[in-house]
C-alpha cells in the first residue's frame, strides 16, 4: 500500500514541481528577449510581434511539462518538425537558438534536478529540428 498523502511532490508533475504557469512564461519570456535581437533568429519570424510566436511556445512547453492542455486544445497535436519545416534550421540557427535557451534556463535558478532534464529536452529539440546541413 502507498503512503505517500495525495498532493506531495511524488504526484506533482515536473510543471508543477518547477513553479508551474510562471516558471514556463518566465523562461520563454527571456528566451524571446534573445531572439528579439539576433540577427540569425530574428528574421525567422515573420510577425511583427514576437507576441504569439511566445505564447505558442510557453503553452507547448507547459503542455510537454505536465500542465494544461491549452496549447492541444488550440493547435491540436504539436508536430513540431512540420511546423519548423518552412524555416531552414540549419547548424547556425540551432546554435543561436540553443545559446538563448541556455542563458534563459539558467536564469530561472532551477536546482540541478530540474533545471538539467528541462534543458537536455531543449537540446536534444534544437537538434531533432535541424533540417538544413
């Protein structure tokens, strides 16, 4: 028999055992603040606005996490290599991507034991979505 009470950290999903909807908008906030300003990932966003292309991803990532299912329930399934298909993502761009990535992990001050799976995710995504040499 388990004797772990209901609500302790052993059920609590990464999501929630990180900080939840703020963790998640914070870290993508900083990562957007990167691509705002670079000159090999700017241009691969065509709005205007970085706005909805962070909410998308905020909302992706919660969802992967563990949290709501807005982003399923919006976009319906992730299809992430698809949806990066028009973009030529090639060593340059993953590079870029990842150096904004990092710095935004490492700024969320996460212990090891969360901050390291959540950022070999992000690693091994940036990879998976290379579709240029």
């Amino acid at each position: 028999m388990n004797d772990i009470p209901r609500g302790t950290l052993q059920e609590q999903t990464f999501y929630e055992q990180v900080g939840g909807e703020d963790t998640f908008r914070r870290l993508v906030h900083r990562f957007y603040e990167g691509v705002a300003a670079d000159p090999v990932l700017r241009p691969m966003y065509p709005e205007e606005d970085l706005g909805p292309a962070e909410e998308r991803l905020t909302l992706f990532l919660m969802q992967y996490w563990g949290g709501p299912q807005t982003y399923g329930e919006q976009r319906g399934h992730p299809r992430l290599r698809m949806r990066h298909a028009p973009f030529a993502v090639g060593p340059a761009e993953r590079d870029a991507w990842l150096a904004h990535m990092k710095q935004a992990v490492d700024r969320l001050g996460l212990a090891p034991e969360y901050a390291e799976p959540l950022w070999a995710y992000l690693h091994g995504a940036a990879f998976a979505l290379q579709n240029t040499p």
